[in-house]
C-alpha cells in the first residue's frame, strides 16, 4: 500500500513521527508536511506564492518539507512523493482535539479532506489533551491505528468521505473502546480579546475559552470525555439536504397554483 502523511504541526513533530513508524507496518510511507506549524489554517491553499520542497531521507523514510499548508502538502506529495498515485493519506497524529465545529478550522482535517477530494481514501487522528503541559500519549493514538487500521480501510464510505479519529489523550489501559458518533459541539466563547501593547495602541488576541457539550451523547466530545476513540466519517456535502428537498417541494407546488 502507498500511504501519504502530512500534518499541520510541522514535519518534525512528534505525532507525524509516531504516525509513520505505525504506519510503515502497513506500506510504504512517504511524508510530506509543513516546515513548521501550520494549526488552525483551515482547508486553505497556497495560491500566490510559489511553494518550495526540500527533501531528504531520515529514519529510513522521504520526507519533503514544504513552505505551505496541509492541503500545499497533499498534493505537492502526489506531484513529488507519489507521481503515479497513493493508496491511503493519513494526516497526524496531531496533538490536540479535533472535535466537533474543529473539523472546520482544522489543517490536520484539511489534509484528509484534500486526499478525499483527490478520490483517495483518507483519514485525520488527532489526541485529544485539554490542559497545558499535560502528556499527548501519542504512543496509545499509534497503539489503536495499529490495532483498528486494517478494519477501517475495510468500511464502506461515501465517495466524498473521510474518517476523522479523535484519541483520548490517556494511558492505553485507560481507553474504553471506540465508538461511531457524530460531529458535536465544540465552541469558543469570548473568543476575541483586546489588550494594549506597551505605547497603548491596542490590538486583539483570538482564542477564548472552549466549552464542550458532553451532555449530547452520540457525539465526538461526548465519546473522548467517557474514555472512547471516536470515529466520525465527515462527508465533504455540506449540502443541507432535507432543506433542499423541502424548497424543491415548494417550487413544485407554488408552480401546480
């Protein structure tokens, strides 16, 4: 198998390299990730300015290095890594959640989606830590990779889909399982704050505090906070779908009058 990791926490991460070294198991891995942090960028892409590459071999695998973004990555690594094609793009581990409304600022999602945009089969992993300083515990997102990999690639998803993995953050005893969920609600309040620098002009610090609706059980941040990997398959529809349906009735009615 022909595997592609990327990330957005940079190619010398800890995540990405735990990521390959299970992977490695599974086929032939190349890497292709950001020179360095790239959190938070979303499903951006790099248009105005030229991208560079710089490749080398380390630890026994081609690693690519590019000025760019996740979604910069994916498909600088199938012009360079993978000419003729890939198999499977993982992007991870990354080292914090990915829960919820994340899916949308994410550059460690955005990754798995331009894999799936690109008709390869993709999925995003991130540990799931909520305080500072505390362990990632990547070793127990690599030990469930390990163990659940073979069956994921197995599942049946949609043509526009991808698995978005979320691992508590946890000894390996600790975990409780993994369960199938969906999105939940992962939001940021007082998200924007005003501070002065030290000539008092002032500027703004995004950020804010997050609050996780843990009560909505059958979610993502549900499922980490019990102890459980979730897996969620995002389709990249955002298509309103029963709204759709609904205004197509109400033309069609509105045109019978």
């Amino acid at each position: 198998m022909r595997i592609l990791i990327t990330n957005d926490d940079g190619v010398h991460a800890d995540g990405l390299w735990a990521l390959a070294h299970v992977l490695e198991e599974f086929g032939t891995v190349k890497i292709v990730a950001p020179d360095r942090e790239r959190s938070a960028c979303g499903h951006a892409m790099t248009l105005r300015e030229p991208l560079r590459v710089k490749s080398t071999v380390k630890s026994g695998f081609e690693v690519s290095e590019v000025n760019g973004v996740p979604v910069d990555c994916v498909n600088v690594g199938l012009s360079v890594a993978w000419p003729d094609g890939c198999d499977l793009v993982v992007s991870g581990i990354n080292n914090g959640p990915n829960l919820g409304f994340d899916v949308t600022y994410s550059g460690t999602v955005a990754g798995a989606m331009e894999g799936t945009i690109n008709g390869i089969k993709s999925i995003a992993v991130s540990m799931c830590v909520f305080a500072d300083g505390a362990p990632f515990h990547f070793e127990t997102g690599a030990r469930w990779l390990r163990e659940n990999l073979p069956w994921l690639l197995e599942k049946p998803l949609g043509d526009l889909s991808f698995w978005n993995i979320n691992v508590p953050a946890i000894a390996w005893p600790e975990i409780q399982g993994h369960k199938f969920v969906g999105m939940g609600r992962r939001v940021y309040e007082d998200r924007v704050e005003r501070r002065d620098d030290p000539w008092g002009r002032p500027y703004y610090w995004q950020g804010g505090v997050v609050v996780m609706r843990n009560e909505l059980v059958g979610t993502d941040v549900w499922a980490v906070n019990k102890g459980f990997v979730s897996v969620t398959p995002v389709s990249l529809d955002w298509t309103d779908h029963p709204a759709l349906s609904s205004l197509n009735q109400e033309l069609v009615s509105n045109e019978k009058i």
